[in-house]
C-alpha cells in the first residue's frame, strides 16, 4: 500500500497523529498540535514545515484572538474589574518572583535574572486554550473563565510598559576593565584608531614592514580578544584630546583613525586635523558622502570600505564571463577614472555633480530618485 504521507507531509502527518493521541487521552487536541511542533522543531523538516505555516500564521493568530475576544463577557468583567486588576498584580508579580528565582537557581546574573523575569511576566496565549477546556468540561464556570481571560489579557498589555521602565531605570552595565589597560605615555610611529575588522587589517602591511604602531580601541571585549591573537591594544577613546596626547599623536608620523562610527571618524578627523596640523590623517569612509565630509575636514587621504573589494569582484565577474585580460584592465581602468572624476566633482560642487560619468541601466533623468552612495 501506498504510503498516504509524501515526504514533504511528514510533518502534517505527525500533527495530526498527535492531536488524536490527545484527543482519545481526553487531552485537547491543541496540546496535541503544540506537542507536535515541539518534536518537529529539531527535525529536518524545520523550515519547510515553517514555510508551509507561513501564509496561514497570520490569518489563524487573527481567528484565534477574535473568537477568545468574541468570548468575552462584558458585563462580568465591568462587574469584576476590582478583581481582574488584583488578579492582574498578583499573577504578574508571582510570576516575576517565580521567574527570577529560577534564572538566580541556574546561576544567571542578577541583571541577567531581572530581564528574564519581566520579559516572561505576561500570561501565555496558551491559558485561553486551558481556561476554555476547562469551562467546556464544567470545572470553571463561564463567569470564572472571563475573568481569568481577561486578567491574561490585562497581563499582556501591561508586559511592553514593564519592559519599558525595565530600559529606562535599570542601570546600564559598565563594562568590564579587566584586563585593559588605558594609553598613557605611547609613543610610535603609527597611531592606529579603532580595531575592528578594518584596522585589524591595516595593521598588517604596516607590522610586516616593521612599523610601530599604537593601537587604542572603546571596546574593552575587542581589546581583550586582540591579545589572544599577539595584539596590544589599549583603552582609549579618539574623539577626546587629552586621549589623543597619551596615545602620542603629537609624535606620530602619521594618524589612521579606522573606528566602525561614522560620526565618531569624522569627530576624530577634525579634532586631530585642528590640534596637530602637520601630522598625516588617513581614514575609512563609509560612503561618498562621508569622504566629501571627510576631505573637508583636512583628511590627507580617505578610501571607501567597500570600494577596492567591490571593484575586485567586478573584476572577477568579468573575468567568469570570460573577458580578455587586457580588456578586463581596460574597462576597470575606466571605470576607476570615472569614479574619481566624479568623486573630485562632488567634493567642490555636491553628491549631484558627475552624474553623467555614473554608467547606469535606464536612460538618464535630469535628477536620480535614490543619491544613494556607494
């Protein structure tokens, strides 16, 4: 005989074989649906199971909250809104206790114990299920189960201001110094600003020359990862002057600032292009326009983050398309000319100026829709 479940259907097979087990266990056949969806969670049909539920998610969560709404009594709950509010204290506070002691029990942070305890305070959309079994089969009457459908409902609705406050009044973490050490009296070559994915690796054509470098970096996590990999890198903020004096950039020959921070590079530029004039600034931008602000600002040299690698993987489609060599070079000659005449337009006359040398794939407009930089 054939088997009736494709492999695709697996899963629909196991639902439905789950809410009848539960059904003829005198469960609800919802325990049986949720039961399944725990057990396919791990199974290898995870994501088309989700893709199959997808389009159906919306318009069921929507059906199932109008008909517990629609269940609602109205007037048992005007009549018994003193209770539904001390229900809604009550329930919400055990549940808070309940939940920091468990995240305290399995060694959670005190700050990692609170957040989990708010966040899990609300009641489960899962009680509307059980308070309606319940007064199906007579064990809570109809009064009863508006109550507490409406104090889970009550507990839900208060559950984003909570978190809110949770924000707003807990203090934030101060990060660890553990293992960090501030500059203070640096003294090199090379003063390196920022450590991230960037710098790490404009740091390295300078330390395989032999250049000293001076490294200094906010995040004290990176600060510490670094020296796992033969770095020493210290704590110091770029955008501050007396920072700036401890990490030698009046000594240095020249200045890269290499920070993840669009305002902060350009802070950093401008404060070390004001206090120390003759030193050589060179700097990651993150787009055209942050290199007109930046050239502005007196950077002696400025390069796009994404610019010499998208041009690389132009080069290669090229090359995949089977491209002459010399033609290859050519055409990416080009456009590197282009590029730079444009840019030298946009820096004098603004993000319009060379429109003409951008090659595009629609005829032109007196003005583009998107000034989108690259």
């Amino acid at each position: 005989m054939q088997n009736p479940c494709r492999p695709h259907d697996n899963g629909g097979c196991v639902v439905l074989g789950a809410e009848l087990a539960m059904q003829l266990g005198g469960l609800s056949m919802a325990m049986g649906a949720f039961l399944a969806g725990v057990l396919l969670s791990e199974s290898s049909f995870r994501h088309q199971l989700e893709a199959d539920v997808e389009p159906f998610r919306g318009i069921l969560l929507g059906l199932f909250f109008l008909g517990f709404g629609m269940s609602l009594d109205l007037a048992v709950i005007a009549a018994n809104w003193r209770l539904i509010a001390l229900a809604v204290i009550a329930y919400m506070a055990l549940k808070t206790i309940g939940f920091y002691v468990v995240a305290r029990l399995f060694r959670a942070g005190i700050r990692e114990a609170i957040e989990r305890a708010v966040l899990m305070a609300q009641g489960g959309e899962f009680a509307f299920v059980l308070y309606a079994a319940a007064a199906s089969v007579g064990i809570i009457d109809s009064e009863a189960n508006a109550i507490l459908t409406a104090t889970i409902i009550v507990s839900m609705t208060r559950t984003p201001l909570m978190i809110i406050l949770h924000d707003r009044l807990m203090p934030k973490p101060a990060p660890s110094i553990e293992g960090v050490e501030a500059a203070e009296n640096l003294s090199a070559s090379v003063l390196l600003i920022g450590f991230g994915r960037f710098g790490q690796i404009v740091s390295q054509p300078l330390l395989a020359n032999g250049c000293s470098i001076s490294i200094i970096e906010t995040d004290t996590d990176a600060i510490r990862d670094a020296q796992d990999f033969g770095f020493k890198v210290y704590s110091g903020d770029g955008a501050r002057l007396d920072i700036l004096h401890a990490a030698g950039a009046h000594d240095a020959g020249l200045v890269i600032i290499a920070v993840n921070d669009r305002e902060a590079s350009l802070k950093i530029a401008e404060l070390v292009k004001a206090e120390f004039p003759l030193v050589p600034v060179l700097t990651r931008s993150f787009d055209r326009e942050h290199a007109i602000e930046l050239i502005h600002a007196g950077v002696e040299y400025q390069i796009r983050e994404t610019f010499e690698s998208a041009l690389a993987l132009g080069r290669k489609a090229l090359e995949l398309m089977d491209m002459d060599e010399d033609e290859r070079g050519r055409v990416m000659e080009d456009v590197r000319r282009r590029d730079s005449e444009r840019f030298a337009l946009e820096t004098t006359d603004g993000i319009y100026a060379g429109r003409d040398l951008i090659h595009g794939n629609t005829p032109r407009r007196d003005a583009p829709a998107d000034p989108s930089s690259a």
